[in-house]
C-alpha cells in the first residue's frame, strides 16, 4: 500500500489555476542538486511546480520518494513526470514491449510516492505499420498497465505524448482517443505539434481549435486540469530537431498564454526549454500581466 496522499496533494490539483513548471532541477540549483533541493530552488525562484525527468531511469529508493512527497507539499509545489525515453508499446519484440510496460509501471508507481500527479509517456514509434495498426498495439500495452495502475497506484495519472515526429506514435487525435477511451488525460506538447506539423498549431486560432477538440474528447472539466508541454523547438521535413529558447524560436508564445488564460485553462505547463528557469519564469510572468 501507497502512504497516505493527505489532503494538502488534493489541494495543490484541484484548483483551478495553470502552474508553470520547471523540467527537472533548475540550473541554478546549488550542489549536491537532486530533486529535494531543486524543489527548494523553484520555491525561491517563485516557481510553482516541476516535472521531474526520470527520462534515463526510474528511482528505486522509496524513502526518497517520501522526502519528495512532503518537501513538496510543505512548498506548495505541484509535480509532474517524464517517464524513460527507452519505451515502445509498439515494439514487435515480446522482451522490449514487456521491458516497456515494466518502465512504465515503475514510474507510475514512484511517481504516486512521490506525490505526483500525471506521468507523461512518449509511447511507441510507428515503425512504417499503418496507423490503426500502431493504435491497436499501444492500445492494449496501456489497457495492460492501467489493470495494474487502478489497483496498485490509483491517483497518478499515466499521460501519453503529443509527439514532434512523424516516425512516432501521438497526434493529438491518436492521444485524445486513448485518453477518452481509458479515462486518462494525455500531456498536449504544444511544441512538438507544432515541429511535426512544420510550424503549423502556432496561432490563437489552430491552438483553440486544439483545446475545442480537446474538451470535445475529454470534457470541460478536463481543461481545468491539463498537463502540457512548451517551449522553442527547431523542426525539418520529418518534424521536430531540438528544443529551442522561446526567444530563439518563431514560438508565438505570448499568443499562446493569452488562449491558455482567456479560457482560463488549469493544470501545469511544463517549460522544456534549455534555458530552464529563465524561460519558466518569462512565461509565468508574462502570463501574470495579461
Ligand atoms: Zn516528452
């Protein structure tokens, strides 16, 4: 059994705010750096949630997870995962789609420990199968690890990707469809649509058609409780290269936040930029002064 996810982890979600997060430690974080004092570090930055990048590997030290949890909660600050890069739910290779499944619970489950609320997956590459192909494949991977989540790991969230590159498995319409079918919200990477679709979804106009058909899927109520990505990102012909200062990208940013606060959507935006902090904190306070 999980340790008690007390009151103050219900509060830190429920209201209808949007946080902006920092991926991973800030930069600024002094040593040793970790999670514990980078979650320090947000808090004196002003920053008021952070994703926490297990993209390589996942922690086994439970303890440590509870030291994440109430550092956490006593600052207020909201969290969020990146699961392991190493994952395909696609894979036709029995070991790899079950070495998948395993990275994938083992996040879930660390991530509920830690007090976490949504684990953001990048779920599967294509692998030139035909799209329905590739849907039905991810789709009982996830059916699989959500039989386990429900009984083992209820509250967290298992959020599958909008990804920037078209040999990869998540259009908004592939994540959207899994999500309405399981009952879980996928992470809307604004910028990856917008490198796979070559500079595409970078309009007030494509991005509240974007949230239209997001609520279409998922319900009103679901934009008040979003995890999404952001940041510059560089693009060629098969979708995203890297990710990009917002100020060194053709990012209409300020665009952006101005749809994400007039529909007053929630939830937390996690800032991918290489910049970190800087980047987080112009986006938070650009969006204060709207
Ligand atoms: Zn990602």
């Amino acid at each position: 059994m999980i340790s008690s996810l007390n009151t103050t982890y219900l509060l830190l979600y429920t209201v209808d705010v949007l946080r902006f997060a920092v991926a991973g430690s800030p930069l600024s974080t002094p040593s040793p750096g970790g999670t514990v004092e980078g979650l320090k570090q947000a808090k004196a930055l002003g920053i008021a949630a952070m994703e926490i990048e297990w993209v390589q590997n996942v922690p086994t030290n439970i303890e440590r997870m509870k030291e994440i949890q109430s550092m956490s909660q006593e600052l207020g600050i909201a969290l969020t995962v990146h699961a392991p890069y190493f994952i395909n739910l696609n894979s036709p290779d029995k070991s790899k789609l079950a070495a998948s499944k395993k990275r994938i619970l083992a996040a879930l489950s660390m991530a509920e420990r830690a007090g976490a609320h949504s684990v953001c997956v990048h779920a599967a590459f294509n692998l030139g199968l035909p799209p329905e192909k590739v849907y039905d494949n991810v789709r009982r991977a996830v059916e699989d690890i959500l039989l386990q989540k429900s009984r083992d790991f209820p509250h967290v969230n298992l959020a599958l990707e909008t990804m920037g590159k078209h040999s990869q498995f998540g259009t908004l319409e592939e994540v959207l469809r899994i999500g309405s079918e399981f009952g879980i919200f996928p992470c809307v990477d604004f910028a990856h649509l917008h490198a796979r679709f070559q500079g595409k979804i970078n309009s007030k106009l494509e991005w509240n058609a974007l949230l239209d058909q997001y609520e279409q899927a998922l319900g009103k109520a679901a934009l008040k409780d979003m995890h999404m990505h952001y940041s510059g990102i560089a693009y060629g012909p098969s979708g995203e290269r890297k990710h990009l200062p917002l100020l060194e990208s053709d990012a209409n940013w300020k665009d952006l936040l101005t749809v994400l606060k007039k529909r007053r959507v929630g939830g937390v935006l996690v800032c991918e930029s290489p910049i970190m902090e800087e980047d987080v904190l112009l986006l938070k306070h650009t969006y204060e002064k709207l």
